[in-house]
C-alpha cells in the first residue's frame, strides 16, 4: 500500500428483503392449491351433472309411462287374479294324480304323493293348493306356462240348468 493513500473494501451486497422472497413462494404455492382444488371439485361436480340427468330421465320415463299407459304395453297393469269362487271351480287332485310332474313351479318344491295340489285348466299343470291360490288370487295366467285362465273354463253347465 501506499503511503498516504487509503483502502476502501468495496461496497457488500444489500441484502434482499424477505418479503420479496416469500412472495415468490407464494405465487409457487399458489398453483398448486388450485390445481389440487380442481382435481377435487371437477370429479365431483362432474358427478353431480350425471346424477341429476339420471334423476330427470327416471322422473321423465315415469311420467312417460304414466301418461301412455293405454297404448301397446307388454304387461297388462290392470289384469287381475282369480275370484275364491272361481278358485273354487279348479280342480283339486292329490300329488299322485298329477301327470305333468311333481315339482311346484311357485315355490319350487316337489309335491308330495298324499299333499292337496290344484290342477290350471288348460294346460294341466299342477301346484300346491296353497302355492296355486296365492299366485292366481294375483295373476290370471299359469304361474309354469304362462297361459291364459280363460273364463270359459270356469263354465258349468249345470250352474245354469234350473232342472
């Protein structure tokens, strides 16, 4: 060094103020949370949109049904069983005069030699007594075969004759 002449360090470096640096992990963090927000809230808002369009096609098929219950439907809601006196008029047999099979189609049972079993006109299929006028007391068809149970078959002659 010269004699006379003084040193001087150079300037340091201010130092920069933390404010600004936790800005910045801010402005980082910040998209995260957004984007974890939107991960959670589409999925579910999406759901949403599918439940309440599901819900108004129940409610539209319903009120669809309801209204145009009159025209070609496959199922007749309105058909309904068998009177008791018309259960009456069936023929009753034991389990041992049955000729199409043992098996009760209604409880899926097989009927016994000396049990009570109802014989359907027309098709000839047997069931448990009870079995049979539970299912036709609701339904007018053959709870096997699915056949009619025609009224006429419930016919006596002798109903009408006064002699």
């Amino acid at each position: 060094m010269r004699h006379g002449a003084h040193y001087t360090p150079p300037p340091l470096p201010s130092p920069s103020p933390q404010p600004a640096l936790n800005a910045a992990a801010s402005n980082q963090q910040h998209p995260m949370l957004v984007s974890v927000f939107f991960a959670l809230f589409l999925p579910c808002a999406g759901m949403s949109v599918v439940f309440i369009v599901y819900i108004c096609l129940l409610w539209y098929a319903s009120n669809y049904r309801a209204d145009h219950s009159g025209s070609s439907s496959a199922k007749q809601v309105g058909e309904k069983g068998l009177s008791v006196s018309e259960l009456e008029k069936l023929p009753k047999v034991t389990g041992k005069d049955l000729v199409l099979g043992t098996e009760c189609a209604v409880c899926l049972d097989e009927i016994e030699a000396d049990q009570s079993a109802r014989m359907v006109p027309g098709c000839r299929h047997g069931f448990h007594l009870q079995c049979a006028d539970t299912w036709l007391s609701k339904h007018s068809v053959c709870p096997l075969c699915r056949a009619k149970i025609e009224h006429e078959l419930f016919f006596d002659p002798s109903d009408d004759n006064p002699c």
